[in-house]
C-alpha cells in the first residue's frame, strides 16, 4: 500500500464553553497589570490585577456564549447568558472590592 500523506490535521472538537474564560482573564490581568502604576508591589495591586483579571474572563465567557446562542436563534439562552454574566461581574466587585474603597463606605 502506498503512503499518502493527509495535507490537512483533523480539527479539534469544540468544547462548549470553549476557552472565552481563559483568554479574558489573561488579556484583562496583562492590560490591569500596568495601568496606573510603573511596577505592581503591593497586594493591593494584586488584588486589583485579580479582580479585573476575574471579571474580564467571566465578560468575554459571557459575550461568547451569548454569540453562540444568538448565531442558533436562541434569544432565551443569549439573554440569560448576558445576565449571568453580569451578575458575575458585580459578584466579583463587591467581593474584591479595593481596601479604600471599603474604608470611604465605611466612614460615610
């Protein structure tokens, strides 16, 4: 039998949810790394770059599945898709809120 070498790899199946999280949480902490400061030192900037980091890959999860949804027709999943992640955000904020921001709530 002769040797044909197959010119193309067979593609990868798509795995729902796909890697949206992954790459939205490493664009998101590489841009909040260096914003507003030269070199991040403290944990208060960790905090800062993990936050923004967590909620920049739960809006582009998010985003992602709402586009699949909305590219089958399926306005119900695309909608609940934009709210989950929505309120994954918000979640995100109050529970790794800035200690400054924490101390002017607290003084007002």
């Amino acid at each position: 039998m002769k040797y044909q070498p197959y010119p193309y790899a067979h593609s990868l199946p798509q795995m729902r949810g796909g890697a949206s999280f992954t790459q939205g949480f490493v664009a998101s902490a590489c841009l909040s790394a260096f914003q507003d400061v030269n070199k991040p030192c403290s944990k208060a900037d960790y905090k800062r770059i993990l936050r923004q980091g967590l909620q920049g890959g739960t809006a582009l999860a998010a985003g992602a599945r709402s586009a699949v949804a909305l590219r089958h027709g399926n306005y119900t999943d695309a909608l609940l898709s934009v709210a989950i992640g929505a309120a994954g955000v918000l979640l995100l904020e109050n529970l790794l809120k800035d200690s400054e921001i924490l101390q002017e709530n607290s003084d007002e």
